[in-house]
C-alpha cells in the first residue's frame, strides 16, 4: 500500500471536512478525485471506513 493515500485523506478531511466519511458514495469520489494513480488504496480505504476499523484507529 502507498503510504501517500494517509495524505490524501488528510487533504480530503481538511477540504470537506471530517464528517465526509459518513457520506461513503461521496467520500468514494472524492478520493479518487484525490488520488487517481491509488485506486486500490482508495478502495482499502473505503471498505475500512465501512467495517468502522479506522473509526477506532484515527478518531480516538
């Protein structure tokens, strides 16, 4: 996994805000705006959002 995705969802945090991750279709896009050379990582990304298991890592 390429260790910039952590930047690009930082920058995506910082642009829409850290409640876009509720928002899955809408956070999807925006990462693969971000990042369209890390499609694979922007899917792990997703699918962790969805399972809730960077909830606990990042958030407290």
């Amino acid at each position: 996994m390429n260790i910039r995705i952590i930047q690009v969802i930082l920058d995506v945090f910082d642009h829409y805000g850290e409640n876009i991750r509720f928002e899955e279709e809408r956070f999807e896009e925006a990462l693969n705006d971000e990042a369209p050379d890390l499609l694979d990582e922007c899917f792990w990304i997703i699918r962790g959002f969805q399972t809730g298991i960077y909830d606990s890592i990042i958030f407290d």
